[in-house]
C-alpha cells in the first residue's frame, strides 16, 4: 500500500467550498483506481486570512517548512492582503520555494462553451517564468527620495537623459537572467519531448527590449542548440520565437501552430489569461509552480477567492480539481487523474456544470459547488444516472 501525505492550504473565500470538493473528488478517484491501494493523507497548512486569524502571520514559517519537507502539495486562492509592503502570498510562495516555472496546460473539454470556432484545436502548455521580470518586486514610488535617487543614478552616472518627467516618475527594474531563462526554456523542451508536443515556442518583446525580452529568447535558442541538439536534428523538436502582441492574435486565428509555450512572466501573465479565456475561462484553467532541479511542485487554482460569491455554494471547483489531476498524473498516478477528466467531461457534455459555465450552454442545468461535487462522485463510481 502507497500513502503519501500532501500538504494543502484550503484558501480564503470560495477556497472552503472547492478544496473540500476536490479532495472528496480525488479520494473517490483513488478508490475506484487503485481499490485502497493508493492514498493521499491530507495534512492542511495555513496561509492567507486563515493564517492570520491563527497567528497573526499571513504566511507562517511552518507553512513553508511542511511544503519544503513534503515537496509536493496543493492549494486554494489566497487572498492577497491590501496595504503598504506586503506582497502577493503566492509570489513570495513561489519565490521561497523557487518555483521557477508556472506551468499551465489549456485544452478544451467537450461541452464547454468558447468564444472560437474550433477550441477543439487548442492544446498549449504555458512555462511562464516564474522568479523574475518586474514580478521581483523591484520598484520605487514617484515623489519619494529613493525614485530621486535611483533617477539622479540613471541620469548622472548611467547617462540616461530620456526619462520624460523625472520629477513624477515613479521607477520598476526588470531582471531576467541567462540561468533564468535557461532553467526555463530546458524545463519546457524536456516536457514538450516527454508529452510528444512538437513545438517549443519563445514569447518575447525582444524587439523592443532587446537585453531582458531579447536576451530570453537569444539565451533560449542558444540552450536548445547545445542541450537538445539530437532531438532538434532528427525533427523531434523544434523550437522557435513570437513577438508577444503577434503571439495573441495569432492563438486565436491559428491554434494549431502552438504547443508549448515558454515565456517570461508579465507576458506569461497575459498569455495564461487569453488562452484560459478560449476554452472556457480561469473558472476551469488548472495550474502548478515547480522546481523541476529540486522537485518542489505546489498546483494550484488559478482564479482568486471570488470574495462576490464567496460561501453561496456556487463556485466551480473545477480549477482546483484539474489542478489535482495535474498533480496525481506529477507523481505518476494518471488513472485516478483520467476517472477525474472523464467525468468532468462527462457532465459538461450533458450541460451540467456549475453557473459560471452552465449560463452558457444552451441547455445548461446549474449546479451548486456540493451538488456538482456529488455528481462527479457518482460518475467516478459508475454510478450517475441522470
Ligand atoms: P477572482 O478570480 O477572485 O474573481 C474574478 C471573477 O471571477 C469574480 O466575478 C468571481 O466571482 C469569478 N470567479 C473566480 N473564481 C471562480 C470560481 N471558482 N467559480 C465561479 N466564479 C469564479 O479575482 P479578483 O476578484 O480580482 O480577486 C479576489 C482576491 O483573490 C484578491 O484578494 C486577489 O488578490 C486574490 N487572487 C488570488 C489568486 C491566487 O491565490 N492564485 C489569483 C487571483 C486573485
């Protein structure tokens, strides 16, 4: 018998309603898969609003020790708390750990209504970097002594006269780094290798900022070249490069030619959100930070804690629960990740879902969270008759 302990954040608003239906989901999942054979003991840990209730802390240490100790885990949205110096929770989560890729898989479930004509073409793995760009949080208020400072450093020493209003400028800094990039780029043109996806796609603004957009996509081509060059010979990779702009118009009027995408992480930001949209939208679009050197891997719901419907029993859980089944098929259980799939996409098909996707079925039934929870229960068993 295999149990592994998996450490999770429940999460503020909607989080108390869709945690609890995806492992309710996942343990049915387990049972019909592997008869008792392989289970998850599941070890809560606290952060957001919870935590601070507790402790007074938004994110306790313990929090990231059990993730540390227990490598991988999962959790609901997090409310990002309001006020002076205090950061996004999942930024300073994924950047503790070092996460360095936000992985996001986008396809298309039957039953599921999008604005494209065809959604059953897209299939596009996002590797968003995950650790730098303005995302590392460096930058200065307009008005303060430290934006002066940091101009009179780029006027007088740097020789940079282009600043329009100094005076009113406020200031951000913009890393991105050659091991960056590369750990990036060698995490997507290995998975794409592994999942037989025949691109790897470099998503850039290098044409106007030439040493951080541009040096990802020079330093990325330069890493497949010397690491992957069997596999970019004998035509089992390829890779290439998009200006980000062009990038979103093209998914939407040629989906075939993506397949996995690796890009910094403003771009990548955007990107997750458009791709999200054409298949449904972030109420189902599932997704994971991870260390692919040290194998710390936190999956994740994508949207936030919906504070508008928060305890009303409405909100889709599905996020979360496709999250979960990236995480069971990470650690090599894709049975019980294939039952989750099925049965979703079961329910969609016969336009049962939750009201954020249901309202736009044409003949769509609308389920509450517990309601759709215990449906797909039924169906993982075998047992749903409508
Ligand atoms: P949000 O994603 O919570 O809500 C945007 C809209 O989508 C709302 O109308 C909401 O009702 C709807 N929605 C979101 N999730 C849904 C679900 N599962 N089912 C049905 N409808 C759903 O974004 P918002 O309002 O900008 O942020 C609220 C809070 O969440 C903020 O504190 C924000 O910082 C945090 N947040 C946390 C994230 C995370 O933990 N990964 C990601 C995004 C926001």
């Amino acid at each position: 018998m295999e149990t592994i302990t998996l450490p999770y954040i429940t999460g503020d608003g909607v989080g108390a309603e869709i945690t609890p239906a995806m492992q309710t989901i996942v343990d049915t999942a387990l049972y019909k898969a592997y008869n008792g054979t392989r289970n998850i003991r599941w070890l809560e840990v606290f952060a957001g609003e919870r935590a601070f209730r507790q402790t007074g802390t938004w994110l306790p240490e313990e929090t990231l020790k059990v993730f540390e100790q227990h490598q991988v885990g999962i959790k609901g949205p997090l409310t990002t708390p309001v006020g002076e110096g205090v950061r996004s929770l999942n930024v300073v989560l994924r950047q503790s750990l070092d996460l360095y890729v936000c992985l996001r898989p986008v396809r298309w479930y039957r039953g599921i209504s999008s604005p494209l004509l065809h959604p059953e073409l897209v299939n596009m793995h996002i590797f968003r970097e995950n650790t730098e760009d303005i995302y590392a949080g460096i930058e200065w208020e307009a008005g303060t002594s430290e934006a002066g400072k940091f101009y009179r450093f780029l006027h007088d020493q740097m020789g940079v006269a282009n600043v329009r209003f100094p005076e009113t400028s406020a200031f951000g800094v913009k890393p991105v780094s050659r091991e960056g990039s590369e750990r990036l780029v060698r995490a997507a043109c290995r998975y794409a290798l592994q999942h037989n996806l025949a691109t790897v796609t470099l998503v850039h603004k290098g044409n106007i900022m030439k040493y951080t957009e541009g040096g990802f996509r020079r330093w990325g081509y330069a890493l497949a070249a010397r690491e992957f060059s069997d596999e970019l010979s004998e035509g089992r990779l390829r890779i290439n490069d998009c200006i980000a702009d062009a990038f979103l118009q093209n998914t939407l009027l040629n989906p075939t030619a993506y397949s996995v995408i690796a890009t910094l992480n403003l771009n990548g930001d955007y990107i997750s959100d458009q791709l999200a949209a054409m298949v449904g939208g972030i109420g189902i679009a599932p997704g994971a930070n991870i260390n692919y050197q040290t194998g710390h891997a936190i999956f994740e719901a994508t949207h936030g804690t919906a504070p508008d419907i928060a305890g009303s029993n409405r909100a889709n859980p599905c996020s979360l629960i496709l999250s979960a089944v990236m995480l069971l098929e990470h650690i090599g259980w894709n049975e019980a990740g294939a039952l989750i799939e099925n049965a979703l996409e079961q329910s969609f098909v016969q336009e049962r879902a939750t009201l954020d996707l249901a309202r736009f079925m044409p003949g769509g039934t609308a389920l509450s969270t517990s309601g759709f929870t215990k449906e797909i229960v039924m169906r993982i068993l075998g047992k749903y008759h409508a």
